[in-house]
C-alpha cells in the first residue's frame, strides 16, 4: 500500500488548482461568443481543464514507489 502521507498532499494540490482553474476570472476568460472547432471555446476549455486533473490524479495514484 502506498504511503498515505506522501499522496494527500498532492491530491490536495491537484484540487486546489482545480478550483483555481473552474473559478470565475478564468472562466470569465473563455466567457465569450469564439467558437473552437464547432464548440464554444468555454466548453472546450472545461472538457480540457477536466481532462487534465482526471490525468494528474493517474498519475499520482499510479506513481510507483521509489
């Protein structure tokens, strides 16, 4: 089993970043009428945000242990 101590942390760190990145001045960014490959550019932004803390939380969970 893996060392609690060493992942929550980082389990912390990947949630504060993604509330940092689906809060309000940066969603105010995309927040406008631009349109990327067919989509609103705010619902590409989400659909990438989401994707990439899906990504972190893999790796952090199958990092193996050195």
């Amino acid at each position: 089993m893996k060392n609690p101590q060493k992942i929550t942390p980082r389990i912390v760190l990947v949630f504060v970043v993604a509330m940092l990145l689906f809060n309000f001045p940066i969603l105010g960014i995309f927040n406008e009428v631009n349109f990327l490959m067919g989509l609103p550019s705010i619902l590409v932004y989400i659909f990438i945000v989401w994707a990439l803390v899906i990504g972190a939380l893999f790796v952090i969970f199958n990092k193996k242990e050195s």
